[in-house]
C-alpha cells in the first residue's frame, strides 16, 4: 500500500505567506523560505507554494521567490499560480520545483495540460481546482483565486484534466477553506472515485480527525494544510503519528 502524503501549503501574497477563510480575509503567517526549511525539518512529504494572486493580477508566478524556496528544500517541491505556457513551466523547473500546479490557464487552455505532460511529464503536472458546491452532490469550478464561476463540473474536469495526461488532482474545497471544520468529504470522494490519479484534498483542516477522515472517508491519496501547521497548533510529527495509530500508512 502507497503512504499516504502531508502536504504543507504555503499561500504567497507579496512575498509572505497568508492565510485566510474561504479565500478572504488573508492574514500573515510567516516568511516562506524558513516556513519551508521548518516543514522539511519536520518531516513533511511534500511542499506545495501557490502564487494565489498571480492569476487575478494577470501576471507569471514570482520565479525569484520559488527560486529561493526550493534552495531550501530537499523533498519535493509544487509551485503554482499564474503559470500559463510551456516556457513558464520551464523555468519553474530549471529553477529547482518538481511540479507545477496550473488551475485557471488549464481551465482556459485545456492542452495546456496535454502540452506540459508530453514534455515533462505527467508527474510534472499538477491540476489544481478550485470547487465550490453548487448544489447536493455538484461543485463548480471557480478561477482567478476563487473570483471567478466557470459553469463547469468539478467532476467532470477533474476527469477530463486526467485524460489529458495530469499526475495529480490538487483539489480545494471553497466552501471549507480555512474553516477549521473539517474536509468535503463528498467532493473528494467523488473526484477519488473518478480519475485513476492520486488526490490531495484541501480546505478545511482543523484537528488531527479531519486529516484522517479524509483519507478514510473521502479517499484521498495526500492531504494538503495551512493553519493547523502555520500557527503551530500541530507539528507534521504528531499528526504522522496520530495517522499511524488509525491505520493511516504514513512514513514517519
């Protein structure tokens, strides 16, 4: 059996990293090249950076930045937000990052992803979406940092994003983010049962339950977290620790 990821989250406005409820309200939480030299201390599988509002302001991720984030890391490294073209992504990955995250130019361009997974690799490729409910069992797909409707399927595309060729499915429930209440468990049920690709469920982590409630119940192959690692309320070794004892394989 595959362990199971932890995924810190570094959301990056300005330079810093925020976070926020629901996309709003964003609060400062920290430098990001020593957050992430933390994590990596810790034991965390992965690191994921977002430029969130490189998409919004209509401009390229800051490659500096991510640059000197991945100069202090040695576990694999995923860096998205406004990434938009083949050159774009070269760069990230001349730059040190192991994957790029690409949501709203994917949502725009489909072949984007087709494009980058020929040429560097489906593992390379990391889709990410943005899901807000949009009625019981439906979710729809939002961009620009969570302005912007769609009118597509969340499921829908989470498929069509593994059939042209993504490694992974970075999925973010809107209406969880940052509440502290828990994963939507449905919708990444609902995408796991779907793609044949791992999913790493996001938004809503505020105890050791939910992360293991989302591998459990909601099927998902990694979990990503800010605020309960951010704010210190819980380092990676104690929730790896809880997850082993529910039965979580984990690597510790």
């Amino acid at each position: 059996m595959f362990a199971k990821r932890i995924i810190p989250c570094l959301d990056v406005k300005a330079g810093r990293v925020v976070k926020g409820i629901r996309f709003r309200n964003l609060k400062d939480a920290g430098d990001p090249v020593e957050a992430a030299h933390r994590y990596e201390q810790e034991g965390a599988d992965e690191l994921v950076f977002l430029d969130i509002t490189a998409s919004a302001e209509a401009r390229s991720t800051r490659v500096q930045l991510a640059r000197a984030v991945s100069r202090a890391l040695f576990i694999p490294f995923t860096v998205g937000g406004g990434i938009g073209s083949l050159e774009e992504i070269r760069r990230l990955v001349a730059q040190g990052c192991d994957k790029v995250s690409v949501n709203t130019a994917a949502v725009k361009r489909p072949t984007l992803i087709t494009e980058g997974a020929r040429h560097f690799g489906s593992q390379c490729i990391v889709v990410a979406i943005d899901a807000k409910r949009a009625g019981r069992s439906r979710w729809e797909v939002y961009v620009h940092g969570g302005r912007t409707p769609t009118g597509r399927d969340v499921v829908r595309w989470a498929k069509e994003a593994a059939d042209r060729g993504a490694g992974e499915i970075l999925l973010t429930s809107m209406d969880c983010d940052g509440t502290g209440k828990g994963y939507d468990l449905a919708l990444t049920r609902a995408v796991s049962n779907t793609v044949p690709i791992p999913v790493i469920a996001s938004g809503g982590a505020g105890n050791l339950r939910h992360l293991s409630d989302a591998f459990q119940k909601g099927k998902a192959d990694a979990v990503l977290a800010a605020s309960i690692f951010h704010y210190r309320k819980y380092t990676v070794p104690q929730a790896k620790r809880y997850l082993r004892k529910q039965g979580v394989p984990v690597r510790l």
